[in-house]
C-alpha cells in the first residue's frame, strides 16, 4: 500500500502560469486531504481491532486464573486503611522551596 515518492514536475512548475500553479496547489492539497481521510479510517480500524483483541486477553487471563484467588482489593481500600490518602504523600519527599515574594515593594 506504500505509494513511490513521486518528485513534482519541475519544468512544469517553473515554466507554468500562475492559475497552472493554483490549479496544482489545489489538486495536491484535495489528494493530501483524501490520504489524511484514509488514514483516519485506518486509525479508527486499527484501534477497534486492538479493542477487540486486549478484550480477547483480557477474558483469556481471566479464565486463565484460579478460582480460589483471592479478589483483588481496591486502591481506596488500601488507602482507606491508613487514614491517608494518596495525595497527601505525593510529594512527601521533597521540600518546600523557600517562598520568594514577587511584589514590587
């Protein structure tokens, strides 16, 4: 599906009027728009296809895992245990900068 680079006609574009010129333009720029229309539609495609597929694994691995395994705990959970949350330790390893006034006075 790969196209050839293809080189622009120079002697064309050199010797050529100027409405030959927007003429051109305009015609590279409709081709540009129809490869960025199919490129969209190849995006959205690959991107189904990749959804499809990671739901696939997904029901794989969990058929895949022991009945007896224990559930896996939610994240507020953990957190609730402790009394804190996530963000309160966020940045609790570094210091505070010292504070700079930026008023004019």
């Amino acid at each position: 599906m790969l196209c050839p680079k293809t080189q622009p006609p120079w002697e064309f574009l050199l010797s050529a009027s100027r409405n030959s010129l927007q003429s051109y333009e305009l015609s590279r720029l409709a081709h540009a728009a129809n490869l960025k229309k199919e490129i969209d539609a190849l995006l959205d495609q690959w991107l189904e296809e990749n959804a499809c597929a990671m739901l696939a694994r997904l029901l794989i691995q969990q058929r895949e895992r022991p009945a007896h395994a224990p559930e896996p705990v939610a994240a507020k959970d953990l957190f609730s245990a402790r009394g804190s949350a996530v963000s309160d330790n966020v940045f609790a390893n570094r210091t505070a900068p010292p504070h700079v006034n930026h008023s004019s006075a």
